[in-house]
C-alpha cells in the first residue's frame, strides 16, 4: 500500500488558522462602484434626463403656481401618431390638454432632444426652452412672459 495515501481514520486537512481575509492583493478594500450614488456620474442619461425635465418644471412652478397640476413626462421618442408630417422636424415636445379624468400633460421627448445638443449645458438649456415653450402654448402667453430669460444663452 502507498504510505502517502491517506488514513481514513486521520482527519481531513485544515484550513490554514484564520486570519483576516485580504480583499485584494494590495489590501485596499473591495472595489465599489465608480462612484457614489450622490454624484452624477452615478446617474443613467435617461435618469439624468428626468432630472433636468423636473429641474426646468420646478422653476416655473414657483413663478406659476398655476403648474402644480399639470403632469410632466419624458418619452423616449415621439409615438408615430404624435410625430410631425412628413417633411417637418421632429417635435422635441408635447402638450396634451387636459380631459375631464385627467390633468394637462406635457411630455418631453429624449431622444431628439439628447441628438440635438452637443453638451450637458446645451441639453439642459434646450430642456429648459422645450418646457417653456410648452407651459407658454398652455397658459396662452409667449414663451418671453413665461421666462424672461427665454432664448438667452
């Protein structure tokens, strides 16, 4: 028989005695996330997105108090029905006017809106200008009287 078989009456091996475990070979700690949740990095661009939609709604509610109602949406891309004829721009907004089950609505459409910006800020400020100009068709008044600073850069 070989000697170096083992004895089934010996007991199995242990484990070295323990000791704290490294997390990795450096001992820097396991990786996380590339960054924290709080910073924007952390945000998708359809949650980054929302953010600025809910930003730009914010603002005015505060001058029209009136908007408290009214719902604010993002779709990706205008449905067909939705959508301009042929020939004619993409829409990068919508206002659907209230019915009697239902507040007025107005939805900004990503898409169109992320491929016409070049930046952050220029998306943001696009945003901005899409609801204005979509609060502005709602309460009857040019986009000017809705936000004074309409069409500034």
């Amino acid at each position: 028989m070989d000697s170096s078989a083992q004895n089934p009456a010996s007991p199995a091996p242990q484990p070295p005695a323990s000791r704290p475990r490294r997390r990795d070979r450096h001992g820097r700690g396991m990786r996380g996330p590339i960054a924290p949740p709080q910073v924007p990095l952390a945000l998708s661009r359809a949650e980054a997105f929302d953010d600025l939609v809910r930003d730009a709604a914010d603002r005015l509610e505060r001058r029209w108090p009136q908007l408290a109602d009214v719902e604010f949406a993002v779709q990706d891309v205008p449905l067909p029905q939705d959508g301009a004829a042929e020939g004619e721009p993409v829409p990068l907004g919508r206002l659907i006017a209230a019915a009697k089950d239902r507040p007025s609505r107005i939805v900004v459409y990503r898409r169109p809106v992320e491929i016409r910006a070049k930046s952050r800020d220029e998306r943001a400020l696009l945003v901005h200008e899409v609801v204005v100009e979509q609060v502005a068709e709602l309460l009857g008044l040019s986009p000017e009287n809705v936000d004074p600073k309409y069409g500034e850069d």
